[in-house]
C-alpha cells in the first residue's frame, strides 16, 4: 500500500476544512495535507451566503454595534442553557476574528465588494448579521473557497481530490495513519494530528433511517444539501478513535412545502397564499393555511415531515386564486418582493396560462380542471375524500370559524368558481447535523469527557453549537459561521499544538 507522510491531516475540503488546514499551517509551518472526497474543494460552501460576524476590527472600524452579548445570550436561552457557554462564546467571538483574518487575504476587488454592501440580511431576531456581499444565492462562501485554495497553493498545502477517507488506524488511542479510497487504489496518511471536517451523513441510508424513519420515505428536492459524498466518513474514524458520538444531537433541517418543479418559477407566491388550502396525499387537510410566514420554514417541514412522503398540495379555485394575485400585488406594492425574492404574481390569465403549459407538457405537479373529482385525479388523489374535504372546508367559512384546523378567518374564502387549480409540493432540506461532542478549541472528547489525544472536529459534524427538540435543531449559530469559525478555531489549536 502506497504511503504519504503529514503533520497534519485534514478531511474534508469544504469551507470548514480548507479553513482549518490554511490556519493550522500558518501558525506551525509543518506539512498539512488536506484529503477531499470529491472532484472539486469547497463542499457546501460554495452555496453558503448567511455569514454572521461578530466582535470583528473590520466592523469596530466601521462603527458596527457589536450585538455578540446579546446574541448569545438569546441563543442560549434557546437551546435552554443546555450548551457549553465557553465553546458558545468562543465560536460566536470566532466569527468576527476569522473575518479579520479572511478580509486580509481576500483580494481588493472582493474587499470593495464588502466595503459596498456591509449588511444584506436584517434580521434582528437573529441578531447581526456579517458584512455580505451579493444576495442569498450568491454569497460570500465562494469567494471564501477561492481565497483559502490560494492560499493552500501559496502555503504548499495539497488538496488531494477523489480521496475518500474510509477508515483509521489507532495507536494507544491517537490516530496514527487514515487510510483512504483513491484513484490509485487504497492508500495510507499518517499523520500527528487529524483534523475531521468531513461534513453531513444525509447520505447515509442507514444513518437516516435511524435518526428520522419518515425522511427516508419522503419524497425530498434535491439540492446542495444532498452531496452524494455526504455519506457519514467520519463516522468509522471518529468511533475508532473512541471519540463521544452523540446520536442525541443528529438531526435534520427539513423545509416545506415547496413547490416540485426544479426550476424557478414566477409562480412561486402561490406556495406562500393565504386563500389556498393544503391538503395531504389522503386529500385531508392537516394545518391552519398559510404556515409561512406564520412558522419558522425549518418548523413548517417538520409539519410536512408528519404527513404520507412529505407530500402536499395546494388547492385553488378561480375565486380565491383572484384573491391571492391581488394581495401578492397589494403586498409587493408595499414592501416589495418578499425576502426569499418571490414577485408578485401576474393576471389569472397568466396563471392560467402556466398551468394549461405544464399541463400540456405532461407535468404531474400541477392540475387545472372544471370539478374538484377531476382535479384529483390528475394529482393521483382520492376524488371523494378531496370533495369532501373542500365541502368541511367551505362550510367553516360559511360558519366563519376553522374549528378543525383554526385558520385565521380574514383569509377563510370558499373554493367555489371553477376551473379548480392544484400546485404539488415536496419537501427539501437544509442538511444533516450531528457527531463528535467537542470542546472549545473543538478538540474531540471521549464519552467520559476527556480529550482524544490529536484529533479535531469541526462543521456540521461537530456537536456544540445546537441541541435537538423532538427532532427539531435548535442552533446558536449558523452553519456558515459555525464552519468557518469552528475551522478557524481547530486550525488555531491545531498550528500552535504543532509548533
């Protein structure tokens, strides 16, 4: 088996990894190789835009209030003090300091880009959010990636791609040597230290069916978020390390509804109606419509994740369809398009038009018809039961009172005018959470709460910065600043412990 030699062992090339291998070789000058599964670095990262900042220079500099007590403070109350506050500060501190270390590396046309546009998201309830460059799906993690594969190539640091770390092996419980699946056959890294930033298990089969029985029979849009190489590496390392795998912090962030077609539609607006009804692959009703902006969007998905695949509809009648254009236009008129960018939406002819369109194109995903039993059956739904939910519906707004579901009745408007519209939705997914338990210099701990001896955990499959509720992620950070402050902080750890 061909061998290679390294002081330190990255795994992963996503943000969180190439992070924490450019930090680890600059403080300790020794070798740092970085194992990628994939055909290209950057992982998630390349999609992410979310980057809360706090405590930076750069926003000190520029008279940014620092919100950092605050919003810990909030967090914690969130995840009900149930988290280590010293990895919780650290991490939320660990922002603005990898901020100040990134911007210094970055090049000067990107760092006008940040000086232009300091804030994108407002959202208080969050608190700050980091400076930003471009809109929500062209953020700042690109930009990132770029930046820290510069830096890897200046620094002499090989990301070796299509590395698929499989297994480790251990000697008086430290990690000595990883072996890894190559182009060339299986192969050995020895190394001084490893550093695990090898991301989600979302799929791994076995894993998911564990954690959430109903996510592995749903039917999910896919997305970034579903990287076939996410299949839970780190798993085998970490157990033969004899690192604490605490299966009470897995979880998954579940969205929804959200409509089934790949491509984006102007006609998104109609997954976010007031006037429309949700029903379930039973044709039945199952919560006060609408959910969003009502409930949190991760909240809303595990509302859907409860019901037959994860499948839903929204059902139409030309009357209310009227009614829900022309509050999109009332609504964007004040406001503008809301904060996921969904327009307003055009005439009923023109809406009419797009169902008749996919319609015509063979599309399963939506149905136009002149009775509610034809509707159904273009959306493979029981005709009666559908009937028959639509008659419970309308006659609790002729009541003026949702006694079964308790939707608010200013938007409680009966399906009555043909033609009957239909919008399928499904399910898509913000990731995959959960692993090795860490400290606050995210060193890997063992079941008794000691440390592993030269291992490092970092992202979305460190435990520290979330706690699970019934299956729902309750976090104090992002998973964009949580990977890059975790990669910051290992990196840091590991460059000065290897000096």
């Amino acid at each position: 088996m061909k061998e290679h030699n390294c002081d330190i062992l990255v795994i992963g090339g996503g943000g969180s990894g190439l992070v924490a291998a450019v930090r680890a070789q600059e403080l300790s000058g020794k070798k740092v190789l970085v194992l990628e599964s994939g055909k290209m670095p950057g992982g998630g990262m390349l999609f992410a835009s979310t980057m809360r900042t706090f405590h930076s220079r750069w926003q000190q500099e520029r008279h940014i209030p620092d919100q950092a007590n605050d919003f810990i403070r909030k967090g914690m109350d969130l995840t009900l003090w149930k988290l280590n506050p010293k990895l919780v500060t650290r991490a939320v501190l660990g922002t603005g300091a990898f901020f100040d270390w990134y911007y210094e590396k970055e090049l000067p046309e990107i760092q006008a880009k940040y000086e232009a546009r300091p804030y994108v998201f407002d959202i208080p309830v969050q608190g700050q959010p980091g400076p930003q460059i471009d809109g929500f799906h062209n953020g700042s993690g690109k930009y990132i990636v770029n930046t820290m594969v510069r830096q890897c190539q200046e620094q002499g640091i090989d990301i070796l791609l299509n590395h698929r770390a499989v297994d480790a092996q251990v000697e008086d419980g430290k990690i000595t040597a990883i072996l890894a699946e190559t182009p060339e056959g299986l192969q050995r890294f020895c190394c001084k230290i490893c550093i695990l930033s090898c991301s989600s298990w979302i799929k791994n089969q076995e894993v998911v069916k564990k954690v959430y029985p109903a996510f592995a029979q749903a039917e999910v849009l896919p997305n970034a978020h579903q990287n076939p190489n996410y299949r839970g590496d780190g798993l085998t390392i970490a157990q033969k390390a004899g690192a604490f795998i605490d299966w009470s912090k897995f979880c998954l962030r579940v969205m929804g509804p959200i409509c089934s077609f790949t491509e984006t539609s102007p006609f998104d607006a109609l997954t976010h109606a007031d006037c429309g009804i949700l029903v379930n692959l039973k044709a039945r009703r199952f919560v006060a419509e609408p959910m969003a902006p009502r409930m949190d969007p991760f909240d809303t998905g595990h509302v859907l994740l409860q019901q037959p695949k994860g499948r839903s509809f929204f059902l139409f009648s030309k009357n209310t369809l009227e009614q829900v254009i022309a509050d999109s236009r009332r609504t964007a008129a004040v406001t503008g398009p809301n904060p996921f960018g969904i327009p307003a939406l055009p005439d009923l002819e023109v809406v009419d038009g797009w169902f008749t369109e996919k319609l015509d194109k063979g599309s399963h995903e939506v149905g136009r018809a002149d009775t509610l039993g034809e509707l159904a059956r273009q959306m493979g739904l029981d005709p009666e039961q559908l009937e028959q939910t639509v008659a419970e519906y309308n006659a609790s707004c002729a009541e003026g009172m949702d006694w079964n579901f308790y939707k608010d009745p200013k938007h409680m408007i009966p399906l009555t005018d043909a033609p009957f519209y239909a919008v399928g939705c499904k399910l898509s997914t913000d990731g995959a959470f959960g692993g090795v338990t860490v400290d606050e210099n995210m060193q890997a701990l063992r079941p008794d709460g000691s440390r592993v001896e030269g291992l490092y955990v970092t992202g979305d499959f460190a435990n520290g910065r979330h706690i699970v509720m019934d299956g729902v992620k309750k976090q104090v950070l992002n998973d964009m600043s949580w990977a890059l402050s975790s990669g910051f902080i290992a990196g840091t750890a590991v460059g000065q412990a290897a000096r």
